[in-house]
C-alpha cells in the first residue's frame, strides 16, 4: 500500500474524498510518472513511497488527466480496481470523465 493526496477540486475526485483527501491504495512498482505538457492536470500524488523507487514517489505524480490525440486520458500509476469500493468509484468516476468530455475543451 502506498498514501495518495487527491486533489478535490477535479471531476472524478470531488465528493469522494474527505476533508483530508488522502487514501490507502494498492501499488505494484507501476510508473513514476512525469509532468512535460501543457494539457496535463494533476490529480493525485503521492505521500509514501514503496520499493525500490520509494524515495523518487513522495509527492511524485499518482494520477493524471492529459489530453490525447483528440480525446483525453486518465492514467494511474496505483491501482485503484484492487482498492476497494473508492477505487472502483474512482475508476467509474475517470471512465465516464474522459468519456464525456468534448474534443479539446479545457479542463
């Protein structure tokens, strides 16, 4: 398990976290992800770190939505689908974002 803070002013995040906007989630030495674009919103980073990649994960990127082609994508470097009833809502919650999201409207 690793510690998330989601950022709760985004589409799949807002309502489900708490006050404290962290989570336990599961991670299997998935990617660190990296920041490069403009069309690229944060949502989640990390506050532990696990493996041999621990150090490199505090406040390394968890989750982000991107524009892509012409559409957009939700990537996770956790795996919500293995943590529990938030990460299946939050997985449903990014579904439905990226699938109703009109071609190149901000975010």
């Amino acid at each position: 398990h690793v510690t998330v803070n989601f950022e709760s002013d985004t589409e799949i995040v807002d309502g489900l976290v708490g006050r404290e906007r962290t989570e336990e989630m599961y991670y299997y030495q998935g990617p660190i992800m990296m920041v490069t674009g403009n069309d690229v919103k944060v949502l989640a980073r990390f506050n532990t770190g696990r493996g041999p990649q621990a150090d490199n994960m505090i406040n390394g990127v968890a989750a982000l939505q991107a524009e892509y082609r012409k559409g957009w994508v939700i990537l996770f470097s956790p795996h919500p689908e293995s943590s529990g009833q938030f990460g299946h809502t939050l997985l449903q919650r990014a579904v439905h974002v990226v699938a109703n999201r009109p071609d190149r409207e901000s975010f």
